[in-house]
C-alpha cells in the first residue's frame, strides 16, 4: 500500500474520532436536566424515522408496496419479535403482495 493513502486513511480516522470524542470527555461529568436526557434519548428514534419514512413511500412504484412492507414490520415488532423475525415477515408479505397483485 502507497505510504500517502495510509496517512490518508490514518488522518481520516483522527479527524472523524475527535469530534466525536470531545463532547464525551467535555461533557463526561454535566449533569442534564431530565427533560434534557428525556430528549436526548429519543433522538435516535426520530432520526431513524425520518430516514426510513421516505423510503417506503419510495421504494416502488405502487406505494402499497411500501406500506404493507411497513405497517407488516410495525405489527410484528409491536409483539415483540426479533429483528430477524420483523424483517422475513415483511419481505414474506410483500412477496405475497407481489405475487397476487
């Protein structure tokens, strides 16, 4: 491997881990209030919605495809399900989906 990309690769990671490691160490000993932290721990949760939604609306032409696809995942995570579980029951109904209509 060329000398110039491992120091790429190498100034790449420093640059990607110092942002990230600041705020752990700064902010290591501030005690949030709880609606902070309350906040704080939803934002996986709404960040991760708002990457999904667009893509099933768009997955397909026939947004239907989409839909069942997600409200199938919903229902069974709602049980309780593994991830696992969620993901074959989806793609098992859109199978279904696909085939009879």
């Amino acid at each position: 491997m060329d000398k110039t990309i491992l120091l790429m690769i190498v100034g790449m990671a420093v640059v990607t881990y110092i942002p990230r490691m600041i705020p752990l160490v700064a902010l290591s000993q501030l005690n949030l209030p709880v609606f902070v932290q309350n906040v704080l721990r939803n934002v996986p949760y709404a960040t991760l919605g708002a990457l999904i939604f667009p893509g099933i609306l768009l997955i397909s032409e026939d947004i239907w495809f989409g839909v069942i696809g997600a409200l199938v995942a919903a229902v069974v995570a709602y049980f309780g399900a593994n991830v696992i579980v969620v993901v074959m029951s989806s793609i098992l109904a859109l199978v279904v989906y696909g085939v009879l209509f």
